[in-house]
C-alpha cells in the first residue's frame, strides 16, 4: 500500500448508501433532491442528444468546454466585480469533489498545514491527508446554551483565539465552506474579515467550497470571501452544477480564481481527469445561459429554489421538534442538524457494534423506524468525533410526500 493511502478507509457514502439499498428506508441521509430538477436543464441534454453538431459527442476543450467556461465568466464576472478570463481564470471539473481534489493536490506540499473547520464535508481530510499535508482542525461551537429557543446556524462560532491560534508559518490553506454543509451556516461579513485578515497576515491560500451559494434564506447574504480586500489573489472558489441545477448525477463542477492558481489546478486536471464528458458541460452551459438572461429577476431558479426550500426546512424544523429533537435552523444549504439525545431513552442502541453513537442512532433508526439520517461525527477528525455524536443529519431537499412521512413517522413513534 502506497503511504498517501494509508489509513483511508471508505467514507460514511458508501457505508450508507449500501445501508440505505439493504434496508430501503425513508432515506433524507445522502444530499440529494428527489423530485425532477427544472425541465429545461433536463431537456437541454435531450436537445444536445438531437443537435446536429457531431462534436458535442466528442472530447471537448480539457480545462473546460469554452461555452460553459464562458457562461460562468460572464455570471462570476459580475458577481465578483472582475472580469474573468474564460480560458486561464476558470476550470471545469467532475463535481466540486475534483474541485477540491485538483486544488489541494496543486497547492499542497508535504508538511504544509491545512486549517479545517469543524464540522467539515467529510472529503477534506483524507484530501490534505494524500497530499502530505497536516489538517488542523478548529471545531464550530454552540454558543447558546440549554433552553434559550430555536438554535440558528449563526450559533455555531469559531473561537477566535483558538482560531488565531492555528496560524502559523508552515501554515498553507485554509478551507472555508459556506453556506456550510452540515449545519447551514452562512458566514457573516464580520466572520469573513476576519478569516481574510489572517490569510493575508500569514500569507495563507483560501479555498472557498461555495456549492450551496444560491441557497440562503431569510435575508442571509451569501458573501463570496474572494471579494474581500486582498483576497482575490489568494482565493479559489468552488461551485458545482449538481447544487445549482439539482442535477447531483451529472458531477460537473468548477473552480475560479486568478490564473496564477487555477494553472496549479489544471496541471492535476490534465494529469488525472484531462477533460469533463461534452454533452453535460453543453447542457450546463445552456442552463446558465437560461439564467442568466433572467438574473435577479423573480422568475430565477436561484431565487425559486431557496424559496420553496425555506418552505421544507421550516416543516422540518417543526416536525423534528414536534418529536422531541432539537433541530438547528440552517440559514442555508439543504441540511438540517438535530440534537437526537432527548430521545435518548427511546433507542436501544445496544445492538449496534459502532464506536459513535450518533451511528448507532442512525443505523437503528434505519433498521427500526425506516428512516435514514447522516451521522455527523463523520465530519470531525478523530478526536473531536465526540462533539457529533449527539446529531443527526436530515436533508431537506425532498418531495413533500417524502417529507409528510418523515413527520408520520416521527409522530407515531411511541
Ligand atoms: N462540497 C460540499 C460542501 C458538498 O456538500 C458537496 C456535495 N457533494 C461537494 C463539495 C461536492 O459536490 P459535487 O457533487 O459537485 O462533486
Ligand atoms: N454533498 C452531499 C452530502 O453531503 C453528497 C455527498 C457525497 O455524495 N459524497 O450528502
């Protein structure tokens, strides 16, 4: 076994979509929507099958079909008040997950330290790990205490001198993910000034996982933190069109940045993917060209989808309490965290072997009320996992049918 393999073990995804296909429950574990994503994203892949040009069944531009990396120029452009340069400041990728990939692998050295919050999409570590790197790694924590009403994402904070603490000269990057997966949070500009303070005082790479950008409610604003004073220069940002488009099957995504980065990325593109199939970098390319022309308009996907979202998320949150559970409200993103432990006496977790018990909650939950969560330890490193075992995660990006059951059957268990 090659040492940049060692210790990788199969990730929380395969152990529980295998679960999910044994046991075949109300699954609101894996995020994903299950209802039809917008007619005209789906159709354009019909249309594209149907388009006389041969060569969109061809091998397409590697570092990106021109039409997609145009599309996005032309979206981020005006987004980030800077003009991107479609061919070096832009790079198509298979999902945001290679995103991530190809921006760790190009700007990770062996040694170099990793700055992780906590809790973190679970891919992060074993990435900086392969690498070489070192993870450091800062857990979010609860500020409200017991009793004091509904938690909000914006209760999760970094304590800031621990945080300061973590900078240092070997220090390389910093992975910031917001709106956060898996507890919603949407980082504030004040939380987001600070961060950018200490990349630019150590002289730190921030990679911003951004896939839930469109989706923030109740007024939240989604800060992209590239935009901050001196920020552009060392930031990469990442999206995915499985989020934006809810199409998480087609795995494209993109990162974005100035040339001097994106470059470090396109050499592990080019040296591991080389190039992203054609007919769905087409169909996203029309896709964005649909939205664009309609940008901040109310008719906008990106504003309809959070839109109806915030409608689930708030019946979520009801029905979650409504059982016994204290749900955290996400201010964005498809996920809900819920502190299961007041129902602690209604579980018989003695059968289930794992060391975790937001594990052993979640499988009996599977097994025994036919209703799939996400154990959030998985998003901690080792010695922190304690600080998720009182959660589960729930996806809330479900037809209402889906979500209407959930609640039956939570509301039937005696
Ligand atoms: N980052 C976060 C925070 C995610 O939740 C996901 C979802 N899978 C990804 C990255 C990867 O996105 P994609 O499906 O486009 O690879
Ligand atoms: N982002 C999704 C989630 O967190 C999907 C994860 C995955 O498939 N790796 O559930």
């Amino acid at each position: 076994l090659p040492k940049r393999l060692q210790g990788s073990t199969p990730s929380v995804w395969n152990e529980y979509i295998a679960l999910a296909m044994q046991y075949k429950p109300l699954n609101l574990g894996q995020g994903f929507p299950d209802d039809a994503a917008p007619e005209y994203v789906t159709h354009s892949l019909a249309d594209i099958a149907k388009d006389e040009n041969p060569l969109l069944h061809q091998y397409t531009r590697g570092y990106g079909h021109v039409r997609l990396v145009q599309a996005l120029s032309k979206l981020y452009s005006g987004l980030v008040s800077k003009e991107l340069n479609p061919l070096t400041d832009i790079l198509i990728t298979s999902g945001a997950y290679e995103a991530l990939y190809s921006t760790i692998m190009g700007h990770v050295d062996v040694g170099d330290e990793v700055i992780i919050i906590e809790p973190f999409f679970d891919c992060y570590e074993p990435m900086v790990k392969m690498a070489g790197g070192v993870p450091r790694f800062i857990p979010l924590k609860l500020r409200k205490t017991e009793g004091e009403g509904p938690i909000s994402s914006a209760d999760w904070v970094l304590d800031d001198a621990e945080f300061e603490g973590l900078f240092n000269s070997k220090t390389k990057m910093i992975i910031l993910n917001t709106p956060h997966n898996p507890i919603g949070k949407v980082f504030n500009r004040k939380e987001l000034e600070r961060i950018a303070e200490l990349c630019r005082k150590w002289n730190v790479l921030c990679v911003s996982d951004e896939v839930y950008e469109w989706l923030v409610f109740d007024g939240a604003e989604h800060i992209r933190i590239c935009t901050l004073p001196g920020m552009w220069d060392r930031t990469i940002t990442l999206g995915s069109a499985g989020k934006t488009f809810s199409v998480t099957g087609w795995k494209i995504g993109w990162a974005y940045g100035p040339a001097q980065l994106i470059r470090n990325l396109q050499m592990v593109h080019q040296n591991s993917v080389y190039t992203c199939p054609t007919p769905l970098q087409e169909g996203v390319a029309r896709s964005f060209e649909v939205e664009l022309a309609r940008l901040g308009k109310p008719e906008s996907y990106f504003l309809s989808l959070p839109r109806e979202l915030k409608q689930k998320r708030d019946y979520m949150a009801k029905f979650l309490s409504d059982a016994g559970m204290r749900p955290t409200i996400p201010e964005g993103g498809y996920f809900m965290l819920a502190d299961w432990s007041p129902l602690a006496n209604k579980v018989d977790l003695s059968s289930e072997p794992d060391k975790h018990r937001d594990y052993k909650f979640t499988k009996w939950m599977t097994k025994n009320m036919g209703l799939q969560g996400i154990p959030p330890s998985a998003f901690y490193s080792e010695p922190n996992k304690p600080l998720g075992e009182d959660f589960v995660r729930y996806c809330f990006i479900k037809k209402q049918e889906n979500l209407d059951k959930a609640a039956e059957l939570l509301a039937k268990w005696k």
